[in-house]
C-alpha cells in the first residue's frame, strides 16, 4: 500500500499566488494531512481574504468557519482560524491570525457577512474581539454571563448560582 505523499505548502496555486500579491502578509506556511494552513499576519488578514475571495484563479468566495484555539501557556496565546473554500475549484485552504490576550484582530465583515456570525461566537467563548466588527455581543451566552467558557483557564466548576437553578436569577 502507497502512501500519500505529504503536500508541499509552498507548492500550491493560493500560496504561491498569496505570496506573490502579499509578499509580507504571509508568515509562515504548514501542510499536515494534505490540509495547507497559512499563518497570516494580523493586520492583513482583510487583504489577504479579500484578495483570496475576488482573484479568478482562488475565488475563495465561501467562509466555511472561523473559531479559535487557545494556546494557554504560549505566546501569542490565541489562534484565529479562518476555513475557506472555493466553490467554483473545489479548494480548502485554512488561514490562521494569532493575536495576544487583550489584543483584537480585524475583523473581516466586510469580506463575507457570514463573518458577523463566527466572529460574534469567538467574542462570546474565547474573549477575542474584532475590531471594526458592527455588532460585537454575545451570540450563545446569556447577557451577564462571566468569562468565556471555550478558554482553557475558564473554571468549569464554577458556574454561577441561577444557572443551577435551572435557569432561574433572584
């Protein structure tokens, strides 16, 4: 039995085409499982989708997911994860943003509207705010819940009285 050989990152058309347009945006780039991540800095993350979404040749015009991963313990200490896919050429390509505790990333509503959404779930569950976002609130948690139970510090044992009570504040 054959096995797949591991996909070059720097090979594929968005890296290479990304690179080419953004030369500065991209940091880094990593294949795992023929899956390509490209580690974006933050402060382009905007460009680099927008310009992902309109080229001819990506046309990532579908923002699948975006969440976040919380590297407790490292610096920076937030991963921002944007899962991008091309209808027209049937491409995935995950781009990631790393932002420090209390620091906030662009956000890209502009890019996709869908965005509003994910973005809004990132802020509720991990803390991370999107600057320029148009409505940041919270989207799962109640309006006056405490911390934000996705973050690897988050007490689990804690929750608070009314929510014991099923549901129930004084």
């Amino acid at each position: 039995m054959d096995k797949l050989k591991e996909a070059e990152p720097e090979e594929h058309v968005t890296v290479r085409t990304l690179r080419e347009r953004l030369p500065d945006a991209v940091l880094s780039t990593k294949s795992f499982r023929n899956e390509i991540t490209i580690l974006v800095r933050a402060g382009d993350i905007v460009r680099a989708c927008r310009y992902l979404k309109e080229d001819p040749d990506l046309r990532y015009e579908f923002l699948s997911d975006l969440t976040a991963v919380d590297r407790l313990g490292e610096h920076p200490r937030f991963d921002l994860v944007y899962h991008l896919y091309s209808l027209q050429f049937k491409r995935r390509i995950r781009l990631k943003v790393q932002v420090e505790e209390g620091e906030m990333a662009p956000s890209v509503t502009s890019v996709w509207s869908t965005a509003n959404w994910h973005e809004r779930e990132v802020f509720d569950m991990f803390g991370i705010g999107c600057e320029g976002h148009p409505d940041l609130r919270r989207i799962l948690m109640p309006e006056g819940w405490e911390g934000h139970p996705l973050r690897k510090d988050y007490p689990v044992q804690a929750s608070p009285k009314w929510w014991e009570e099923g549901g129930k504040s004084d």
